[in-house]
C-alpha cells in the first residue's frame, strides 16, 4: 500500500499541479488512474486491470444512502447577510441580516443553511485569501433596486454587457430606478440576453426609456395577441376600401405639361 502512494505521487503530482476546478481534475485523475492499470503487475505479471476485476467481485455491496463527506459550523451574519469562514467573507442572501445560519462544508463546496437546515444558496470554497467578499450579486439585486445610484458600484455591473453599463452611467436616478425595476425581474428568470438585444435595437432607433424598453422586449419575446372578430346582428356592414391611386398619375402627367 504505502508503495502504491509513493508511486502515484510521483507519477500523477509531480510535478504539483495547478488545480482550478477540483471535480474536474478528480475526473481527470481518474482517467489517468484506469488508462495506468493497463499494464503488467511487477510481481504477479498479469494485467493490473484483470486483477482488479477479480477483487471487485469480492467487494461488499456500497450503502443505498451515499456518505457525506462534510462538515457542518454555525456562523453570524452581519447587517448585509455576511458571514466569515477561514480568511474570507462569503454571502447568504439579504434576507438574512444579523441572524444565525449553518454552512455545509465540503472540500470545494460551501453550502448557506437556515436554521431549518433548507438550503440558502451555493458557494464555491475559496483556498485563496481574497480582499473582497465572494457575492452572488443576483441574489441581492431586489435589495439593491431600491437605491439605484449604488447599482452602479457593485461588482455584479461590471459583469454586465458595456450597454448596460453605458446606459446607467448617462441617465439620472429616476429613471435607472425605473429601469432597474423592468431589468431586474428579466436578470432573475435569465433572460439577460434577451433584454440586451432589445436595448440595443431600442438604442439605434430612438431614446430609450423603461416604458419603451419593456414594449420592444415584449414584441421581441412574446407572441402577438390577435382578438377574435365579434359581429352581432346590430353590427353595419363593412364596406373595403380601396385606394385609388389614379390621382395622382394624374397629377403627374399635369405637372410634367406645366414643366
């Protein structure tokens, strides 16, 4: 055994790696793991692959209920849904100011409890000393609709497209708010993208104001609404008209004699 962990050391972390995303470099490892056990075992010299088939038919079967591998710690928020874990600052969600919550931890995984152990909201854990706290800025934008001016200092607004932000930044407080209103909902359903192709025709057309806004994105993303014809036997009788354009060939013809 202890051979085993001297050799998988120094053929599969050396040298040590950089590791971003940690499921996707156990996947990785995994692969490395199966494809090196088609080999010849030194000593009994069959395949390693075959020998670890004959011992899996000895194995015990694995419990129905998965072990969970994680720890639980009770934290405090702070007055903006903050909590402090190891040497960084995480978020919960604003409706949660100074109260008491547990955090699931795992090795690449915080997860944000109540005190009912439901589920708040999902972090990624951070091994790395950040000088920021780590927000999921969406959860927080209902709260920050209703100061618009402070939009525009989170992190979350520079994620947003550059016609966002342009549009923020030149427009005064009344109407951002009233934008922030009609834009927030459509951030929240993920439909970020949509709103953005709507602005962006809104904005080589004409002014864009909230009202004019929310009518492009519906003509964009809804289907028209065609009401049924009503007739009752009160109703006169509709007579087409047809345009007669003969007029003005007239015209024409008279103001090329005049010439």
């Amino acid at each position: 055994m202890e051979n085993k962990v001297g050799y998988t050391r120094r053929n599969f972390f050396v040298p040590i790696p950089k590791v971003t995303d940690l499921a996707k470099y156990n996947e990785q490892l995994l692969i490395l793991c199966d494809e090196d056990m088609k080999r010849e075992h030194y000593k009994i010299k069959e395949q390693i692959c075959d020998l670890f088939k004959n011992d899996k038919e000895c194995f015990l079967p694995l419990p129905n209920t998965p072990f969970k591998v994680s720890k639980l710690e009770k934290v405090k928020t702070d007055k903006y849904s903050f909590f402090p874990f190891e040497n960084n600052t995480y978020s919960s969600n604003p409706s949660y100011p100074k109260e008491d919550l547990w955090i699931e931890i795992t090795a690449d995984e915080i997860r944000v409890l109540n005190e009912k152990y439901e589920l708040i909201t999902i972090h990624n854990r951070s091994y790395e000393i950040l000088t920021k706290p780590i927000v999921h800025w969406v959860e927080y934008l209902p709260a920050i609709v209703r100061k618009p001016f402070s939009f525009m200092h989170v992190e979350y607004f520079k994620t947003l497209p550059d016609i966002w932000q342009s549009y923020f930044k030149n427009n005064d407080r009344v109407e951002n708010r009233k934008m922030l209103d009609v834009l927030v909902p459509l951030i929240l359903e993920s439909k970020l993208d949509e709103a953005t192709t709507a602005l962006e025709i809104m904005d080589k057309n004409a002014p864009t104001d909230a009202d004019s806004f929310l009518a492009c994105y519906r003509s964009l993303t809804e289907d028209p609404i065609y009401l049924p014809e009503v007739t009752t036997d009160n109703t006169p009788p509709q007579i087409p008209y047809v345009s007669d354009l003969s007029i003005y060939t007239s015209l024409m013809d008279l103001q090329e004699e005049v010439m």
